[in-house]
C-alpha cells in the first residue's frame, strides 16, 4: 500500500491524476458512446452521447455516492446476454476509498444492473483499472488496490472463486485493466510484476520489471507488450524472458498499441511521460521512428482512417495516429513515417489523460474537465455539427 500511496501522491503532484477525479476514456458501441463523467456533480457517472451528433441520450448512475471512474468501460456482446457494459468505480467511506463493479444491460435502466460487491459484501479496495471479459468462460475480470485479482460471473456478477470472488492474490496493487489472451488473464502490479495466470488456476507467468506497471498488457501469440515506471518498454515471450526492451525518458503508463500491417510488419506504438510517441519493430523494439507531443502521453493513441474511403484499410500508409498529451493537445501523425499529419494540432482545452477512440476517421476524445470531442482524423479538425457532450 505504501507503493501505492506514493503513486498516487506523485500523480498528484505531476498533473497526472488531479486527485479523485478519474481518467476514464470513451466506449464505444453502436450508435452509442459512453463516457465517464462528473461534469457538473460530485457524483461519477457514465454519461452516454449519439456517435453521430454528440447529442445527450441520458447517464447511467450506480448506488451510493462514487467520486470517481479511472477504468474506460467496457462494453460486449454475452452470448445468450444481450450487450452488458461494465463500469468500475471508486467509492470514500468512513474507513477510506474502495471500489465496486457497475454492470447493466444496454438498452435497460440502472435498477436492472448488478453491483459488486453488493451490500452485505466484503469490501474491495479502490479499482484503478477497468474491466476484461473472457468469452470462452463468459467471465469478467478486474484487480484492485488491495492487491487481488476478482473473477465474476459475467451475466449476475456472482463470484467464480469462493465468497468473495478473489481470483489471484498479487499481493500488490493493481492499477492496470488485465488482458485475457488464451484462457490466460495478464496483468501487472504496482510493486513491478507482470503476471499470466490461466482462467482454471496457476500462474504460468511471473516476470519483474523493476519499476511498477500500471499499464494494460498486449498479447499477441504469446508474447506480452507492456510499459513500466522503470521507463522501459518490454516484450515478454511465454517463459517470461526478454524478447527485447527499448529505454524512452520517463515512465510508461499509457496502453500500447499493436497494428497489424501486412505489408510493414507488426508495428506498436509506445506512448512515455517523456512526451514522445514511438513507433517500434514489434518482432524486435527496433525504432522506426519517433515524435514529440511536448508534454507527456498518459492514455492509449488510436488509428482512424485518412478518410470514410480508406476505412477498411490495413495498411498504415492509409492511418493516422492520434495521440493525446498531459497538456490538452491533440496530434495527429501519419502512421506509417511520423511526419505531422495536421497543420496544428487539436486543442482539447484540459488534460488528455485517457485513451482516445475511434470509428473509421472519427476520433473521441475526453479530458479531464469531462468534455467530450469529435475530430475529423483527416484534419484535425472538430466534425461540423457534432455538440460537444459536456
């Protein structure tokens, strides 16, 4: 807890956190988008906005007073479930913060939604990161501050490993949402560990950064790419050796991101505190090339299509690469070179903290006063006529 206290109390310090007000990023689905909030309340809540003109369709608020929302939700099709969207959020109590999981079904109301843990339940320690979801056990995974690893029935919320649905004790925090990749859920700690644990029990992973991990592991046929405090970047192979890691400035917090181009190879985008966005060689860590954004990337850059045209499109000569900063600016780089792809970059007018979305060349972006954007990736510019949902 003392690592954790100090994280917090840093973040604070640097801008990163403001305090309990969370850094939630968009969810996109459907014609539906769905936003964190606390614009205009004390209270967090997830606000849902049109994708197509930014207009207010109502908010989802769970029981009891939250402060907060750090995990972007997560919404997914349950077979035989309809579409359920999860939300994970930071409660203040007489004895200190902890955290509950907020689940409702689209389409129906906040009173048909489940919540752990419910009342009557042990308490769980605030949760810093989302939420993951296993198809092939129709499970819901997130950790939390007290160092434990939870697994729930995706469709009631009901505990899958004994009366309290601790899966997996880390032993220390957990701030970064797990990633499930063949019946296998990846997380890393606060206390620099990143773990594999398979879904039926047994850890098969266990591998110590040096520094903590507060980013969202991705998995690709085995091998883990994630981001430590230690400001290195790591690709981990199944046995838990370094396949290979590439030093940046400052920490890495933000969630990489893994594109697939058939015709350059696996390329992922590493985004540091140091505030450059690096393009690397995913089978080797060999830089392809590297901009600045002036301050540091705290949330997960995106690709959307040059234009509607070009959305179906795999090859990063047809992509931007949107990325936010610490500053509240917005950048736009073509993927393929990292030459600016914009004129000038999008003022977002607060911190962009969270990850960024996006659906063919529309990008989605929140900052830390709750304002949400819709930008032409083509352009840089807003999308004429979409209300900015504040």
């Amino acid at each position: 807890m003392a690592i954790a206290l100090f994280v917090t109390l840093s973040c604070t310090q640097a801008g990163l956190g403001g305090g309990f007000d969370g850094w939630g990023g968009p969810a996109l689905s459907g014609d539906s988008i769905y936003q964190p909030s606390k614009k205009g309340s004390d209270r967090a809540s997830l606000r849902v906005f049109n994708t197509f003109n930014g207009t207010d369709e109502g908010r989802f608020t769970a029981g009891g007073e939250p402060i907060a929302i750090y995990g972007t939700p997560l919404v997914v099709d349950i077979p035989g479930g309809g579409t359920m969207i999860y939300t994970t959020m930071v409660y203040s109590g007489d004895g200190g913060e902890f955290g509950r999981i907020f689940a409702v079904r689209k389409g129906e109301t906040a009173e048909s939604a489940w919540e752990f843990p419910s009342q009557g339940q042990d308490i769980v320690g605030p949760i810093f990161g989302g939420v993951a979801y296993s198809r092939d056990t129709n499970t819901v995974y997130f950790g939390s501050d007290d160092g434990n690893l939870y697994a729930l029935d995706a469709l009631d919320g009901s505990p899958k490993i004994g009366t309290g649905g601790a899966f997996f004790p880390a032993k220390s925090p957990i701030w970064s949402t797990p990633t499930v990749d063949n019946r296998i859920v990846y997380f890393g700690t606060m206390g620099g560990t990143l773990f594999g644990v398979r879904e039926e029990g047994g850890k098969v992973l266990e591998f110590k950064a040096g520094g903590a991990i507060a980013a969202n592991p991705v998995v690709k046929d085995g091998v883990v790419y994630v981001g430590s405090f230690n400001k290195n970047f790591y690709a981990i192979d199944p046995s838990g050796r370094v396949r290979w890691s590439f030093p940046t400035g400052n920490w890495i917090w933000a969630e990489a991101l893994l594109a697939q181009d058939p015709r350059a190879g696996d390329i992922i985008f590493v985004g540091s505190l140091d505030g450059i966005i690096y393009a690397l060689e995913a089978s080797s860590g060999t830089p392809r090339w590297a901009s600045p954004v002036g301050q540091g990337i705290r949330g997960k850059p995106v690709l959307a299509s040059r234009s509607l045209t070009s959305g179906g499109s795999s090859s990063l000569i047809d992509q931007v690469l949107v990325v936010g900063s610490r500053n509240g600016m917005v950048f736009g780089f073509d993927a393929n070179t990292g030459t600016a792809a914009w004129e000038q970059p999008f003022a977002a007018g607060d911190r962009v903290l969270a990850p960024l979305a996006a659906r063919n060349n529309i990008v989605f972006v929140s900052n830390t006063d709750y304002d949400l954007f819709a930008i032409d990736a083509s352009t840089g510019q807003s999308i004429p006529n979409w209300v900015t949902g504040q």
